[in-house]
C-alpha cells in the first residue's frame, strides 16, 4: 500500500507560511513590516475619529461644527454650488439629463458583456455632445438662455475635459498624419505645431487664450472667457493627442499599409478604411491616459478665473460664513477626482491588457 | 482622387495625377495656407494694438519695474528693470524645478522599488500611495499643502524650534546659513583636488581591470577620498566656516536661510506627484529585465549586490530613461502652477505681474513661451546623450 506523502512542515503553508514569506522573511523585512505595521495603526484612528466618529454631518450653518472632526455640513451645505456652480436652480435638471446622458454612454463601457455598448459609445461621442450644445446654454427650442459666465462646478469641469479632447481628437489624427507624411513641408509643419504646443505648460496657453488671443482676432470679433480657454485647451491637447495616435499609426505592420496601397487605395482611403480604424483601436488606452491627464489639468482654468469645481471650492474655502474648513473642501474635490481617474485608468489597463496580443512589431 | 479608367487609357497624362506634381503642389498650398494665416495674425494684431494703443518692441525691459518680489536669487529691488524681473522669475522657476527633480527622483525611485518588494506590507503601501497621489490634480496638492497645512503653523512667536538651530512657522522654514569664513578657500581647493583624482582613480581601475581582471574598490576608496580630504583640510584651518543662526527679531525670525512656505508648498507637491509617475516608471523598468538575467548572473556566481548593480540596474536604466524625461519635462512645465499660490516663478513674474504693468502682451507671451521651448530643448538634448550612452551597444 503506497503511504501517503507527508505534508509539507507547517511553516511553509497557511497563514504562518504565507506571513514568513511576506512579512519576516529576514530582519529587514520583519523590522519594515513592524514599522509600517505601527504607523499605520497610529494613523488610521486619528483619521477614522476625524472622518467619521467626531465630524459633523447634520446642521444648517458653520457654527453647528463644534466637535474635533470634520465639518462634511460644509459640503453639504453648499454641495449645489460645487456641482452646478452658478447656473440656475429652475434650469438644472438641464445639466441632470446630460449626467444622466453621459452614465447611460460610458457605464456600459465598464461592463464586458453588456449588449450593443459599441453604440453606447458613440452615442456619447457624437449624440452626446450634441445635445448638450443645444441644452446647456439654452436659448434654442424656447429654452431659457443662460450665459457661460454662470456655469460653473462639477459641471464646467466635466465640460471643458470632455469638450476638449473630443475636439482634439480629430485634430490630433491630422496632425499625425501629417508628422508621418512623405512630403517635408507638411511634416515640418506638423513637428514644429507639436513640438511647439507640447514644450509649454498650460498656463501659459491659458494666459495666452485669454490674453492675446483677443488681440489676435479681427476686430469686433470676440469671445467668451470660456470659449477662449476651450480654444486654449482644445490646441494644447491636440498636439498630445497627436503623439498618442502616432504612437497607434506605428505600431500597424508595414503589411498593412502595403496591401491597401497593392489594392489600388489611394492616400485618403488607405487611411480611412485600413489604417486609422486599426491604430485608434489600438491607442484607445492612450487617449484615456491623456483624458486622465486632461481632466486633472482642467483645474488650471481657475487661475485665470472660471470657476471648475476646485475654483468653486476655493471661493467658498475663503467664505467668511465657514472657517477652518479648507482641508473638508480640498478632501471632497479630491475624492470627486479620484474617484474620475482612478475608474478611467482601471479601464484603460483592462482594455490595454486585452488588447495586448503579446507580439509587438 | 484617381480615376482608374482614365489611368489606364492615358497612363500619366494628366499633370494631377503626376504624384510628384500633386507633392509639390498640396506642399506649396500649405506654405502658402501658413503663410497668409501668419500675415493675417500679424495684421490683426498690429491694429489691435494701434487701437488700444500698445506700442510693439522690447524697449519696456529697460523700463522700471516698480514693484517688490518677495524672494530672489539674484539682488533685486522695485527701482530695478522689467529685463531684471524676467531674471529673478525665470533663477525661481529653475530653483524649484532642480530641488523638484531632486527630491522626486529619490522618493520615485524608492516607491518604485518598494512596489516590488518582498514584504506584503511595504509594496502594498507603496501601491495606495502611487493610486491616491497620481489621480488627484497637482493644483489641488499645491493648495492643500499651501493653505491647509503651512497656513496651520504657529506664528513666528510659537515657532516649532528644531534644536534652537531650525524654525518652522507659518511665515517659513528657517535654516542656518553656513558662512565662509577666510581659510575656506583650503576647503574647496581639497573637494575639487579630492573629486578629480576619485575620476582619475576610477579611469585606472576600469583600465587595470580591463587589462588583468583584478578589481579595485574603486567605490570605497573614492568615497574615502571625496569625504576624507575636504574634512581634513577643514579640521586643519581650524573649522573656517561659521553659522548664522536664524533669531527671532520682532514680529519675524532673521538670518539664516529663509524657505518661504510658497516655495515649500510647491515643492513638496511636486515632488510627490511626480515622485508617484516616477515610481511607476521605476517598477516597470526594473520588470522588463527579465528573469533569466537574473539568473546567469547567478549562475556566473555574481552575489546579490552586485547582480542588481552590475546586470539589472543597468537593463532597466534603457527603459526607464525615455519616460523619466518627460516626467523632468512635466515637472518643469508644472513648476509654472506656482503662479497660483504666488511664489514668484517666471510665469506668476514675468507673465503676471509685468504683462498686467506693461500691457506688452505679444512680447511677454513670445519671451515666456521662448523660455520654456528652450528649457525642454535642453533637458531632451542632455536626456538624450545620457540615453545614447547607457542604450544597448550593438555590434
């Protein structure tokens, strides 16, 4: 009868295994482990007790913060401003539908097996923003007109991160497209427009926008602050875009573009049929990547004064209605933005790892 | 587009059909298209400017500023020119950016490594710091670190005192100021003897261990040098160096060295933001070595130690150079937030306050812009022949 092999020495498996192996596998590690281990147990009750256990939730003004906690009252309070900044109480279901628009394109996107959420998708790229250009400011269809110098908060952040690469986008192709094209004087033009816009920080492009672009303008030609910082953003973000599509253009095999042109395509049709279809694909992970980035640099537009929701924040940090409550309002724009990235750059790895196909040209 | 029949009826008849043609002819439209963009940006804006007003030209750098900066590098007061403004922003951008560069690449590399270590705990801490910082916006941090921490501080009368040598206030960190005193030229002549003849000895070692195989300790040993010989020469011209020691005088502390809490602010941002791309950038670099490196360099008999610095560090150092440039790049580029908090940087100067004096927009603009092309220009170029050395030698 064959005796049953003897099991493996107690310290090597189970809780006790997996401890000596991840936690005190030599004395450097059991002095890091033990070290970490304290730090975290003394910081973790501070920050619950201010959190949770002695913050003020309920309440009507600054005055009901009396404990050591948090004042979420705060944010509560004046949760209307964050989001909506100043646009109309009586109008903001407007700004609801195109939240409600906006989860109905992109929540199907994080779910595998969800049916059709191509369509989703391109709904929200093109329907989408077509029906907030007519919503939002109104004055279409009887609709009540409300001035860009109101919007403000969650919503004017979501605006100019959305509006902006989804305007770059097209431009970031061509611009790519152009930095690969045979003839030297469209791609001199296309390196020294990214280089260009890709070397300076956003703030000078804002000031730019906000300052020179009026005088840059025939006269009586004019825009809003906003549009001019859109016009900013959309110029800025086009030349990353443009590196992320070239990256995308690349990465296609050679094979490709051969066949197409051995099948009598010409430039136009090659691209549009064969090449740009496969390297968007492609670099769909990459253009998350700069939403991302975007999306966080939109908070800039505050220094030459819109109110995003970090604008909106700040403005109400320095209320002399609230004291003492700056790291409440930094903590909750926080979370907002954290909670935007973080969702989006889970996405982009998952796709990226689905799109790996594990041999690169 | 081409039509087909045609081509096969009058092959190359047509001029466009000609590719060489159709070349010269969309690229001349371009140049032309550019061109007539240009003109029409510069004819608008010399009206614009004749409108309101504006005269063009860079005479208004002789002009005087008029107005104070709150910390500079180079002597300045408000009777100096808008050309010595430009100065002081542009040394306080550099500053931060270096101190920035600095710290990030330590803190980066650290977290990067612990992303990969052993300990459950440590890696695992290493992986919540990355995913908070990387996906809250920089502005953000520099706020939150300018007006709810630093503000938070005590006065200067409550100052937390460091050793009665280092305060920390609301209004700064206050450091001791070394002072040369004579005889520290002694010092400095044996630091630059010491660190010429540590090149010297490395040069020999890697000769001499080309030639016989024979190591020398060549680390150690100009560790030794380097450290030893300036501590000497300064222990033997009796200590030349003395300390101003930052005293409260007043409502404020004087002497020493002065870090306001602007620069403060925006340099711990800084550095822990790009510290958390940098750790990323890190960990994947040291992945892509593969295993079986590792392993050959085992099976050679190489320890630990030295296979990590002899055989991994040098494989992920080529991936990890690319990217680290532009995170120097991004770090450069977001010193320019600076402007939000007020520290004087070359934007919040120079494209603040004197654009605002001045109203000269165009040239301000062109100036600022100019400088921070030219900046990235360089960092790329240095990144660049630092890439080439350390990239794979095929022969």
């Amino acid at each position: 009868m064959p005796r049953p092999s003897e099991l493996p020495p107690i310290k090597e498996i189970g809780a006790i295994g997996w401890m000596r192996k991840h936690l005190f596998s030599s004395w450097y590690n059991t002095v890091l482990t033990l070290v970490s281990v304290y730090l975290i147990v003394t910081l973790i009750g501070p920050l619950l007790n201010w959190v949770v256990f002695e913050a003020t939730f309920a309440g009507s003004s600054s005055s009901d913060c009396k404990g050591e906690g948090a004042c979420w009252l705060f944010i509560g309070q004046r949760l209307n401003f964050f989001i909506y900044g100043f646009y109309p109480d009586a109008l903001q279901w407007r700004v609801d539908v195109m939240f409600g628009l906006l989860a109905v394109a992109f929540a199907p996107q994080f779910m595998e097996r969800f049916p059709a959420r191509k369509y989703f998708g391109l709904f929200g790229m093109t329907g989408l923003p077509l029906i907030g250009y007519f919503l939002i400011p109104g004055g279409w269809f009887g609709l009540e007109e409300v001035q860009s110098s109101k919007w403000g908060g969650l919503m004017l952040t979501l605006i100019l991160a959305y509006v902006g690469i989804l305007a770059a986008l097209p431009l970031g192709t061509v611009l790519a497209l152009g930095r690969r094209s045979d003839m030297p004087v469209i791609r001199g033009i296309c390196v020294v427009f990214i280089e260009v816009w890709r070397a300076v920080p956003l703030i000078t492009v804002l000031f730019m926008a906000s300052v020179m672009l009026p005088l840059f303008l025939p006269e009586g030609m004019n825009f809003e602050k906003l549009m001019r910082a859109l016009i900013g953003i959309i110029l800025w973000q086009s030349a990353y875009m443009a590196e992320v599509v070239r990256g995308g253009l690349q990465a296609i095999p050679k094979g490709q573009y051969e066949a197409a042109s051995a099948l009598g395509l010409g430039y136009w049709k090659k691209m549009g049929l064969i090449v740009l279809p496969q390297a968007l694909t492609l670099v769909i992970p990459g253009i998350v990547n700069t939403f991302i980035a975007l999306f966080k640099d939109t908070t800039l537009v505050l220094i030459i004064g819109l109110f995003d929701i970090l604008g909106a924040v700040q403005s109400t940090i320095t209320d002399p209605a609230w004291q003492n409550v700056a790291i409440e309002g930094y903590v909750f724009v926080a979370f907002c933005f954290w909670v935007f990235c973080f969702g989006m750059s889970r996405y982009s790895q998952n796709l990226e790892r689905k799109l790996d196909t594990g041999h690169k040209t | 587009m081409t039509n087909s029949k045609m081509n096969v009826e009058h092959p190359r008849s047509r001029p466009w059909n000609d590719p060489k043609v159709r070349t010269l002819a969309f690229q001349t439209i371009a140049i032309a298209a550019v061109f007539w963009f240009g003109w029409a940006l510069f004819q608008n804006t010399l009206n614009n400017m004749e409108s309101r007003g504006i005269s063009t030209g860079f005479g208004f750098l002789d002009q005087s500023a008029g107005f104070g900066i709150i910390m500079s590098l180079i002597p300045y007061d408000a009777t100096m020119s808008y050309g010595r403004t430009f100065w002081v922003g542009l040394l306080n951008t550099l500053l931060v950016s270096a101190m920035g560069v600095v710290t990030a690449t330590v803190l980066g590399f650290i977290i990067g490594v612990a992303r990969l270590s052993s300990n459950w705990v440590v890696s695992k801490l290493a992986l919540v710091y990355v995913e908070t910082i990387r996906n809250i916006p920089l502005l953000l941090q520099i706020f939150f670190w300018y007006f709810a921490v630093l503000r938070s501080l005590p006065s200067p009368r409550m100052s937390v005192d460091m050793g009665g040598l280092v305060f920390l206030n609301n209004r700064g960190l206050y450091l001791p100021d070394p002072i040369a005193e004579p005889g520290f030229g002694w010092v400095t002549a044996a630091a630059v003897i010491a660190i010429t003849a540590t090149v010297v000895m490395q040069r020999w070692a890697k000769k001499r261990q080309l030639k016989t195989g024979q190591l020398f300790p060549s680390f150690r040993v100009g560790l030794a040098v380097v450290v030893g010989l300036p501590l000497l020469a300064y222990l033997a011209t009796g200590g030349p160096v003395s300390w101003e020691i930052p005293a409260l005088q007043g409502f404020n502390f004087g002497g020493g060295i002065t870090i306001i809490p602007e620069l403060a602010a925006l340099w711990v941002a800084l550095s822990l933001y790009t510290a958390s791309f940098i750790a990323e950038i890190v960990r994947s670099g040291i992945l892509s070595v593969s295993h079986g490196q590792t392993e050959a360099a085992g099976a050679l008999g190489l320890r630990s130690g030295l296979t990590l610095r002899l055989v991994v560090i040098p494989q992920a150092m080529r991936v990890i150079i690319p990217p680290l440039t532009s995170q120097y790049l991004n770090l450069v580029k977001n010193s320019s937030l600076a402007t939000a908090i007020g520290y004087p940087d070359l934007v919040a100067v120079f494209m603040g306050t004197t654009l605002n004096q001045t109203g000269q927009a165009v040239e301000v603009v062109a100036i600022t812009m100019a400088v921070y092309l030219t900046i990235s220009l360089v960092i790329s170029f240095f990144m660049n022949i630092y890439n080439r050395a350390v990239a794979l030698q095929e022969r």
